[in-house]
C-alpha cells in the first residue's frame, strides 16, 4: 500500500478557501445559529443561517481552525445557499459518505467541486476537522443548541 499524498489532501482549491474563505463572517438577521468544537484538535466554529419559507437563503460561518476545516466550511456555505433542509441534509450525506468511503459511494455529481476533499479519507484525523462546520449546520438546522462535536 501506498502512502497517501499530501498533495491529495491539500489541493489547490483547499488552499485557496482557506486563504480567502467565502462567507465568513456573523450574519446580520440569522436566525438559527450553532456552535462545533473538535475536541481532537481544537477546532471550533460558529455557523448562523437564515431559514426562510424552508429555504436557506444565506449561511456564514467564523471560527479558527485547520486550512481543512476552514476551507470545508467556505465550500460548505457556498454549496448550502438555496437549498431545503432536506436537500441540505442529503448533501450532508453525500459529502459524509465522500469522506468516509462508506460502501454506498457518494454522488459526485451532486457534490460538485466538493469531490476536492476525497483525499481527506485517507487522513482520519482529518476527517473529523472536515465534517466539523457540516456538523454544525446540521445543528442550527435542528434549531441546534449547546456545541456540536465530531465525537
């Protein structure tokens, strides 16, 4: 078996949304906020949204974290916008199964430019940091309170 590669994990496109990430920031008017913290390496992350008619019309984040957990959460913003919560949970699933190689394989055509973090299975570890923000949207969609964790 071979090592994996760094170069799997770290794509361009991870790198860039962790230098510029995409939605980040408090959201004037959310109405659904939740917390997540990654006891393993400390990752935390507070993600609002604003539900409207069933529809997420806007979702941003903030927090600290690993260029893989904050790049997760910049591309998991911008994949959520305009979506039901029952959409957002499907493409929850979807991206869960990316990165944990669970035996039904995910559907990349749904995921889009997500398909980036399928490197992230080979590094569990990193798993956790990944999933953390996706975790925590799932959580202010329930109307989350307290902290979501990836334990």
């Amino acid at each position: 078996m071979n090592a994996p590669d760094l170069g799997d994990l770290y794509q361009e496109v991870i790198l860039d949304h962790n230098r510029q990430p995409r939605n980040f920031g408090t959201l004037p008017g959310a109405n659904r906020v939740a917390e997540g913290f990654n006891p393993l390496c400390g990752d935390r992350v507070t993600v609002e949204l604003r539900m409207e008619d069933g529809i997420l019309k806007d979702v941003r984040f903030q927090g600290s974290g690993c260029a893989i957990s904050k790049a997760s959460a910049s591309m998991m913003t911008e994949s959520m916008k305009g979506r039901t919560r029952a959409e957002a949970e499907a493409l929850f699933q979807q991206f869960h199964r990316l990165l944990t190689g669970e035996p039904a394989a995910p559907d990349e055509a749904a995921l889009g430019k997500l398909v980036v973090f399928s490197g992230v299975k080979e590094f569990p570890v990193r798993v956790k940091c990944a999933t953390l923000a996706w975790h925590t949207l799932r959580s202010a969609l329930e109307n989350g309170r307290g902290i979501a964790t990836t334990e």
